[in-house]
C-alpha cells in the first residue's frame, strides 16, 4: 500500500517556488539540483526539529531557537545533519523579526550537509510560502490528472479500434513516451509499439513479465535466478532500487546489498505510485545524525540515497516458497539503464503481460498503464460463453465421439450462429481473433489462413464490426452446425462483393436453392478454373459485378487504378472465354462467384 507518509498529490520542485516573483525567495547556499523536490512546508522553532518531520519538508523557522552564544561552531552543524537525518529537503530562515541576516554559521552548515538554504525576505510570511506550495501542488495535481484522463479516452478510443490490440498498445507507448509489449502465454512477444530501448532493457522487461505470469501459464517453477541471492526491488513510482518485498505487498523502501553493488533489480509486488520519489544517488554529506527510521540511539548503519534513508534491508528467503503459498503476483517494476520497467498480467491467469518500458519519475503512467492493462484483459482474456473447463470437456467429447447436440450443453446455449469474417486492410492474426470474439460475445475461435470462424449463442446478435467484413448464418441448432458453416462462408462472400460490413444468410429460398449445394459449387469451381488461381482476379470480377459493371466505382473499392479494373476484367473475358456484356453471362458468372 502507498506510504502514509506521503500526500496523494504531486510534489513541488524547489525551483518552481523560487521562481514565485510574488514570494522573492533565495537560494543562498547548497545545491541548485533541478530534481529537488518538497512534498510540503512544515514550521518549526525546536531546537531539534528531527522527531517532527516526515521527509521531504521544507523546513521553515525564524532563528528563534538559535541561542546567542551559536555564532559558530557546532550548533549549526548538528541542527543542519538532524535535518538531513530526518529526511528534509531545504531550510528556508526567515529574516527579521528575530536576526538581520542568515547566520554565515548556518550557509557554512548547509553548505557542507548540501542542504539548500532559502532567504525568506521580510515581506514574504510563512503561511504565504506554504499556501504557495499546495497551490503548486493542485496545479501539478490537476495537470495529472488532466493528462490521466485525456490518456484513458485515447485508450478506449483505440479499444474500439479495428485492431485494438495494437491500436491501445501504439497509443500507450505515445503517453508514457517509451515502449508497450504484449507478451503471450509461453512469453513471446506478441505485438509491440514504441520505440525499442537497446543494451539490456528488451530482455530485463521480457524477464520481468516472466515475474507475473502465472505459474501455471509459464509451465515451470520460479526461476533459480530469483532465489539464489539477495533479491532487489524497484520502488513503484520511480523504479528505484529496493529489496524484493513478498508477492501481493508492497515493495520495501529498502536498498539491498544487490542494488547498492549496482546489479539488476525486480520487484514482486504490486506498482503503486508515491509521489515524487527520488532517484538513488549516493549522498556525498557527512554523516550528521541517524537516518530517517533508524534505530533513534543512532546504532547500525543507515543507508542514504538522495534526500530520503533507508532502512537497512531486511533478510530473504533463500529457498522460493511453493507455488500455492506464493502465487504471482499482478504486477511488478524494475529499473535497468536508467528506465523503468513495469508488467502486468492480465485476465484471469491466462498468461498474457503487458509490458512497460517508460523514462522514470513521470506522474501518472503507472494509472494510465493500468488502464490499458484493463482493455487488453477485456481484448485477451476469457469471455462468457461457459469457462475453459466447459470448453475443454466440450472438445475432448467430441474428438472422441459425441454428437454435437450432446457436446453443446456444456457451452450454455441451445441455438447458435456461425459468424465468418475477414479484415479488410491485412490478414487474420491470433490477437485479433480473439479480440473479434470478444466483441462478438464468444471465445469460440477458429483462426484459419484468410478468415476468422466464430460460433456465437443466437441470442447475442452480432453486430457490424469496424475493420471486418462478416458474414452470419442463419441461429440453428447442434447438429445443423456444418449447414450453418457453409451459410456463413456464402453470406460473407456476397458481403465482399457487395462492399457491405455485414450480411445475414436469407432464409428466403432463392434460385440457388433450386440446385443442390455440391452440384452448384462444382459447376463454379468448373467454371471459373481459368482464373481460380488468381486471387486479384476473381475479386476484381466479383466487385465489378457487383457494382453492375462501373469501372469508376469498381476502382474505388478495390483502390486501385480504373485502367487496372479495365485491365483485369478484359484479362478475365480472355481467360473465360466469354462476352462479359451478356447479361446471361454475368448472371451465371454471379451465381458461381457466390458459391
């Protein structure tokens, strides 16, 4: 869970207070580092302010506590280190009423712990600064979720998309400004958008989705590699090195032994943003105090990284715990070559991980990935026509024997369609496949060479779908499943030559049910031999039928050049044997090309 420490708002760089004309603040000593950020301003005269911080304040006081003997020396010194200690991120001294100036002990101070030092000019109250740092807080905070939320239209706008998968897969890569892989069940890569991080992202994300895929998806136990050492982990926001925390909680904001030697790190548990995190540097101040949740006697030794310590790293457990006690879990982040690394498995344990390669620290592309992690589940995983279970009994019947009449139960529905379609700008593949399916209402899919076969209840009415040309049966019962297959193959050949998203088999008997079914496809098969093996041919036929012989029109559909329609057709009239200009012809050519 996110640490309670930390607001649920975006922190402030340091230089966007500065530059507040109406404030006319100064930095007069430490660092000017550009990633220094404040998570709020905090007041405070204690001579000590050490048991009263969080981290991340800015530290605001008016000298009251400095005695008048502290001209120099140690004073300073130890009340700068207890800042530092407890995590601070600036001092800002206010001038008058209390001292004319910044004590030259206190920039010296800062100066050695690089700590930065803020002027707080006479005119400017504290209240005045803090009101200053929440109302860049709201602003940082609105633009978030500005960019959240123009993020999850685009997403869904993609989803709705033709090709979905790639399509919210393109869009996700453009928000976060790095990379998005959708990883299979056995961990190939399925489809990808975004540019490719080279040196060792690819393979360090591959492995990471490794992580939440589901044990049983994987086909093997954990990984040794995850075990036989001090594991580490990525904090959630940023990706910062840690020790791996158990799978389903939280990572630790710990630095382990790996992480410190500069070797790889995972995380297995869930991402979860906290704002404003730093990035680890090793600190080059001197040691002033304990660190921030350290024992508070000053005993053991504190790791430091940026303006926030850690705790020391807690012990792992050398041999990986069973699959039952440890389940995957459904995310995990890592840090590799400066970029941060996330996947999330998606559905219900199917096996399918989106992968996440994005430029670290960036508010927000933790939810926005987590919304595209949702559309690809709804697009991948397992849809409502009975479970796998269901299916696979259904499967094993059949192959052994049953009837379809029997074998249907199990799919929960009496009276079916079989629905084929193609797309209309490339071939079928397996992600949109399914993802037809799932728009369809079923996760009954065949997948062969030039067309997509689903058989959907009747009772869900298939719709036209954008980018596929459908063609549906007419609802029949089990054993009627192979009349219902051939309807379906007519119905989607007379929606191509019509240009038409989708056509429904027509009860109403018509000439071609005058002539036995085997009868009529032997005599299109017989009669169009000369040009069966010209695939650019026949539809060219088939479309200039279809729009009543206009070259124009004909050209437009086939987006090709009218001199090529004329071309084709005049080829085909050669090949055939035969005067296209006969109205007879056309019609026995069109009964043939709809078999």
């Amino acid at each position: 869970m996110p640490d309670p420490s930390v607001p649920p708002t975006p922190p402030v760089p340091l230089a966007a207070l500065l530059a507040r004309e109406d404030l006319a603040l100064r930095q007069i000593a430490g660092p000017s580092d550009p990633a220094t950020v404040i998570h709020w301003a905090h007041t405070s005269e204690m001579a000590d302010p050490y048991p009263y911080l969080l981290g991340g304040e800015l530290l605001l006081t008016a000298g009251v506590h400095v005695p008048e003997a502290a001209g120099s020396g140690a004073y300073f010194d130890d009340y700068v280190s207890r800042i530092v200690a407890a995590g601070g991120a600036a001092l800002g001294f206010g001038v008058a009423p209390v001292h004319d100036t910044v004590p030259r002990a206190l920039v010296e101070a800062c100066n050695a712990y690089e700590l930065p030092l803020i002027e707080v000019p006479p005119r400017t109250t504290f209240s005045g600064v803090a009101r200053a740092v929440w109302q860049l807080m709201a602003q940082a905070r609105l633009a978030e979720l500005r960019r959240v939320t123009e993020a999850q239209q685009s997403l869904a706008a993609a989803a709705s998309r033709p090709d979905p998968v790639p399509a919210v897969l393109r869009q996700l890569a453009q928000r976060v400004s790095g990379r998005a892989v959708l990883y299979g069940p056995e961990g190939t890569e399925l489809a990808a958008a975004g540019r490719e991080p080279g040196g060792a992202v690819p393979g360090a994300l591959a492995e990471l989705a490794g992580v939440v895929r589901p044990v049983a998806a994987r086909g093997t136990g954990f990984s040794p590699s995850r075990t036989d050492g001090p594991a580490t982990s990525a904090s959630p926001a940023t990706g910062r090195p840690g020790t791996a925390g158990r799978a389903g909680t939280s990572p630790s904001r710990t630095d382990g032994p790996a992480a410190r030697a500069g070797g790889p790190a995972a995380s297995v548990g869930p991402a979860t943003e906290r704002p404003g995190e730093l990035a680890d540097a090793p600190s080059s101040r001197p040691a002033g105090g304990p660190a921030r949740g350290a024992d508070r006697t000053g005993s053991g030794s504190p790791a430091t990284t940026g303006r926030l310590t850690r705790r020391p790293a807690p012990p792992t457990v050398d041999a990986p715990p069973s699959p039952t006690s440890r389940p995957a879990p459904t995310s995990a982040t890592d840090t590799v070559a400066g970029t941060h690394l996330a996947a999330y498995a998606l559905g219900a344990g199917q096996g399918f991980v989106l992968g996440v390669a994005s430029p670290e620290g960036v508010p927000g592309d933790h939810t926005i990935a987590s919304v595209a992690a949702v559309l690809l589940s709804l697009l991948t995983g397992e849809h409502q026509s009975g479970s796998g279970a269901a299916r696979s009994s259904a499967l094993v019947r059949l192959l052994l024997g049953a009837p379809p009449q029997e074998v249907a139960v199990l799919l929960g529905a009496e009276r079916w369609v079989v629905v084929h379609a193609r797309p209309d700008a490339h071939a079928p593949d397996a992600v949109a496949a399914s993802a037809l399916g799932a728009a369809l209402g079923s996760p009954l899919v065949d997948l062969a060479r030039d067309v997509v076969r689903v058989l959907v209840p009747a009772d869900r009415e298939a719709q036209p779908q954008p980018g596929w040309t459908l063609g549906v049966s007419a609802p029949v019962s089990p054993p009627e499943w192979p009349v219902a297959d051939t309807q379906a193959a007519r119905a989607l050949a007379r929606a191509r030559a019509t240009r038409s998203a989708l056509v429904r088999h027509d009860p109403r008997p018509g000439l071609s049910a005058l002539v036995p079914a085997d009868e009529a496809e032997a005599h299109a098969r017989a009669l169009l031999a000369p040009i069966a093996d010209t695939p650019a041919l026949t539809d060219t036929l088939r479309t200039w039928l279809s729009l009543h012989g206009s070259w124009d029109r004909t050209a437009v559909a086939l987006a090709v050049h009218r001199n090529t329609v004329r071309q084709r057709v005049a080829r085909c009239a050669s090949l055939l044997d035969t005067d296209l200009d006969d109205p007879d012809v056309r019609m026995e050519l069109w009964f043939a090309l709809r078999q």
